[in-house]
C-alpha cells in the first residue's frame, strides 16, 4: 500500500458523472430521453473558463485517460504520456477534460446500462450512435460544465475524427483541432477488418442477438477473436517481427493447432485480457461509428467544402508506420484544410510501432505536440 | 534581423497574398511576412526539427518531401510560390519549378550561383571542389546534387518558356554592387528570381 505515484502523473483520480434529463437527438432518428456522461478532469479551470481540453477517446478507450485510480492501479490512464503536469497537454496550465463516449463500455450510458423504459439493460436496442452523435453529447457536456469554448480539442484515430466533427459541427466553440492518426473516412479495407470483427461477435453462440446479459455469459471467442484482428491492424509489420520474429515458445515445432509461436501466444492474451474488461456490444457500435463517419459524404464527396465553416486552428500528426491510418490518410484532411484555406501544420512522425504510436513519447511528436501547446498556453489567461 | 536576401523577397511581397514556401527550413522568413506582410503561407518542410521550429514559431508547416511531388495543390492556388536555397538540392528542379509555375500566379527561385569567380577559380586553379559561405559543404556531404550558374538557370527559362521578371544578384552577405549587375554570372554569389508562365 501507499505505493509512490510517478510525480508526472496528474496522480490520483476520480471519474464524476453527469445526469442529463433533455433528450438527445441522434443521427438515426431515435432519441436518448436521459443519459449519463462520466468524465474525468484533470487541473484548474481558470476564471474565465477558456482553459479548457477536451480528449476525445479512440475505440477502446474510455474517460479514464490520466492518473490513477487507486495507488494500487498496475496502469495509469490510456493517454498518461500526454497529459500531466509538463506534458504537452500541461495540466498546470490547462483543464483536462475527457467524456467517455455514449454507448461505451463502462462510463457513460451504453448497450449495458439500464434502459429506464424496459428496466433491464439496452443490450442490442441501444440506438446506433455516430461520432457526429458524441460530439453533440460533449457539446452538453460543455454547457453543463460552463466552459465558454474548448481551448483545444484533441484525440488519436477514433477520436481524431471526434476533432473534425467538432470544428466543423460548433466552429466558435474550440479554438484548436489537434487530429491525430486519423482519417478523413474508413477505406473499403477498414471497414473490411470492422466487419470481420462484428460477425465474430455477431456469430459466438453466446452473443444471444445482444441479449448475453440475461444468460450471464458473454460472446468470450468473438470479442476475443475481434481484439485479436485489430491488434494485428495496430501494429506493423516491422514491430511484429521485431518483437516476436518467428520465436517458438516451447523452442521447437508441435505439428498441431495449440500455440506454438509466440505471437499467436501474444494475441491470445490481447484477447483474453480485452474481455475482460470490454463489453461485446459496445465493439459493434464503436466499429459502426467508424463506418459511418464521412464529413465529406454531405458535400459529394468534397472535404474542404465539408471544411468550409471551420474556424478552428489545426494540428495534423500521422505516424510513418502506421497502416491503419497511413500518412497518406491525414493528408488528405491536410489537403482539404488548405484548399479550404484553413489554418494548419502537419508533421508525419517517423515511427515503428504502428497505429498505436499515438500513446507514445516519440522524440519529434511529443516536441511537436509541445511546441504547439505551448502557444497555445500563451492565447489563454492563467 | 532577417537576412539580406529574405529581406529583398519580403520586399516584392504583396500584403495579404497567399504564399507557399517550399523547403521553409525553420520558418524565419513566413513568420516574417506574416507579421508584417500579413500574408496566408503555407511552408514545405521535411527536416522534423525545423518542423517543430516552426510550430513554436506559429508558422503553417507541411512535412512533405518536395520530391513526392506537388501534385495535391491546385492550379493557380497560391499567389506566390517561393523556393529560397532548395532548387539545387531536389531530384528534378526543372519540373519543380514547372509545377511552382502552375501552383503560383507568381514564383520566386533563389539559389547558389556556381557560376560566381570563386568555385570557377578554384575548380580551374586548385582543381578542388569550392568550398564558400555560399556553399558551405564538402563534395561528399553536400546535399547539393544539382548545382548551376546564372547561364543554365536563364537557359532553362528559356527553353521551358518562362518569363524571368525580377532578377536580382548578391554577394555572401547579401549585398548587390554595381558590378554584380553588370556581371551576375561572375560576381553575383547568390541569385534571386521572380518567374511567371509565359503568357501564349
């Protein structure tokens, strides 16, 4: 007990949770008459409310991105190695603030809480929720907290996307857009591995159509067999096999189907691990929000025009071995910001590891990153 | 301070117009002519340390290789397209500078005339690669790979139908002398240009 928190960390945290009874309209023509969003907040808010960040979570993030639970907790929060105390998003200076998205696992209302109108939990009848849909949610979220506008919002891959929606959904609202490894819209191959995933949830005999709650099982092989192929699409190739080249656990061949490399032992344990702490359901309505998001689909296909009413300031950051979301993917939001002529830089970091880069202290990115965050510090009030 | 040459661009800027500097290095000249020229710029760099400068600068930076191509910018997109110091150092300055021409209504092209008295001198008499102010690296680590002269550079120009409308020859510290006008293959060590798309 009483074990030493790191003295960068933000240390220890509490998520609080927001009740909210004016209905949410969402993009599939249902409505969520009451909801709740948990966050968590991280330094002061100043005076005048404009030192405020908003992190947007990726797809198996949630609102516990900094700090600590409980000194005992074995890891910090999912963004811990920019968010704290001298970090780039500098806690001393800002007001940290991260929602975990609607429909989510284990904070805010989701496929897992109780539906008032039936008592028992949603499961498959909570409505389809698109990133345009959080984005309204954390706007309610803004007005509750009384925060006049985001200084910054900011947030990788899944929560990349959340950022564009914000400068182009409540321009005046946020004055910088940080879109890290992300990507305009899913490519036919994304949504390829998205739907994959789906029919191994969709298929486990213990999925139940949605409705596992009520047997008290949960869809273990599918979600595990879903974790175990976004693993694969997070990592490159070059990271794979410099971690786990052809290594064999046991040193020599079986001539069987058991685990004998140790990558498949590795993926088994993502797998295993992911559920138990990752709801099934959940993972189908993060990989649709993934699907469906295309800012650019309202304007055939034209995504500086989908730009257009932006005001916000943009920082781009795409990652050389990432393949998921390549850099060729945040180019082309780099390129409709400038024929849009908005304001934006854009640094392609270089880097092994792949799509999860983004959680990392890569040299160039974090003093990207600080050098950004620094002027930002110097817009707003103490 | 901004350096001579800089100084003498900034000068045929245009307030408010909408530039792209490609190879911006750390940034110093579109800070510059966003502070007091007001200009919209956009700078191509692909160093990650100027990048970073850059950011910390408030300047628009893009991390593109000039190599990879332009192809992504519109024709006509920008007022000014400028390129100070990086002609010599990309694969294909000739199609570079034809894509400038598209991109641009206007462009702007400096580089390290190889044609100045002193790398001829020394080529012709030390039998040496020069080694100056304004050309600072050895043979084997320069990232010069195609280097000219005020000759080959107007020569291009020619054949590829281009309007040379400002010419302007310096000395290593950026100063223009009399002679340098009279003479710039000879006595101009770095040369600046203004270039448009001749009008057919």
């Amino acid at each position: 007990m009483d074990k030493q928190l790191p003295a960068e960390s933000v240390g220890l945290v509490q998520p609080q949770t927001l009740h909210i009874e004016d209905p949410l309209p969402l993009d599939c023509g249902k409505q969520l008459d009451s909801y709740n969003l948990v966050y968590e907040t991280y330094g002061e808010l100043n005076a005048d409310a404009s030192n405020a960040i908003l992190i947007c979570h990726a797809l198996s993030g949630d609102h516990h991105a900094a700090g600590y639970h409980s000194a005992d907790d074995a890891k910090p929060g999912w963004w811990e190695t920019a968010i704290g105390p001298a970090k780039p998003f500098d806690t001393n200076k800002f007001c940290v603030i991260c929602p975990a998205n609607l429909g989510g696992h284990n904070g805010s209302t989701g496929p897992g809480s109780i539906n008032p109108k039936t008592e028992r939990q949603y499961g498959p009848d909570f409505p389809v929720v698109t990133v345009r849909d959080w984005v309204r949610s954390q706007e309610v979220l803004r007005q509750k907290l009384g925060i006049s506008r985001w200084a910054v919002v900011a947030g990788g891959s899944l929560g990349g996307m959340q950022v564009m929606q914000w400068a182009i959904d409540y321009p005046d609202k946020i004055g910088h857009a940080l879109v890290i490894a992300a990507a305009p819209k899913l490519s036919a191959q994304n949504i390829a591995f998205n739907e994959i995933a789906r029919q191994a949830i969709i298929n486990d005999t213990d999925f139940h159509g949605g409705r596992y709650y009520d047997h008290d099982v949960v869809p273990r092989l599918g979600l595990m067999l879903a974790r175990m192929l976004g693993h694969i699409t997070y990592l490159s190739d070059e990271a794979m096999r410099a971690k786990f080249g052809r290594d064999l656990r046991e040193g020599r061949i079986n001539y069987g189907f058991d685990v004998e490399f140790q990558v498949e032992s590795y993926l088994r344990h993502q797998g295993a691990s992911f559920v138990d702490r990752f709801d099934a359901n959940t993972y189908l309505l993060m990989t649709k929000a993934l699907d469906y998001f295309d800012p650019a689909a309202e304007h055939d296909g034209d995504l500086a025009q989908a730009f257009k009413p932006a005001s916000a300031k943009f920082l781009v950051v795409s990652f050389t071995s990432d393949w998921r979301f390549s850099p060729p993917r945040s180019r082309e939001i780099v390129d409709a910001l400038v024929d849009a002529g908005k304001t934006v830089s854009y640094a392609e970091i270089e880097s092994d590891l792949g799509h999860n880069d983004f959680l990392m202290t890569l040299p160039h990115y974090v003093r990207t990153l600080s050098a950004y965050m620094s002027r930002v510090a110097d817009e707003v009030n103490p | 301070m901004l350096r001579a040459d800089l100084k003498i661009i900034s000068d045929w800027m245009p307030a408010g117009a909408r530039v792209l500097d490609l190879g911006c290095g750390d940034g110093t000249l579109l800070a510059h002519l966003q502070a007091e020229h007001r200009v919209q710029g956009y700078g191509l760099e692909i160093d990650p340390d100027n990048v970073v400068e850059c950011v910390a600068r408030g300047v628009n930076v893009l991390q593109l290789d000039l190599d990879a191509g332009l192809t992504q910018f519109e024709d006509n997109s920008f007022d000014f397209v400028l390129m100070t110091g990086a002609l010599q150092e990309v694969q294909r300055p000739d199609q570079l500078i034809d894509e400038m021409l598209r991109i641009g209504r206007e462009s702007v092209v400096t580089f390290p005339n190889f044609g100045h008295w002193k790398p001829r001198f020394t080529l012709a008499l030390k039998g040496t690669m020069p080694v100056s102010r304004a050309l600072p690296n050895r043979w084997y680590d320069t990232p010069n790979i195609h280097l000219c002269t005020v000759h080959d550079f107007e020569n291009l120009c020619r054949n590829q139908h281009i309007d040379i409308t400002r010419r302007h020859l310096v000395n290593h510290a950026h100063r223009s002398t009399w002679g340098m006008r009279m003479l710039p293959n000879l006595l101009g060590e770095i040369a600046l240009y203004q270039l448009r798309r001749r009008s057919r």
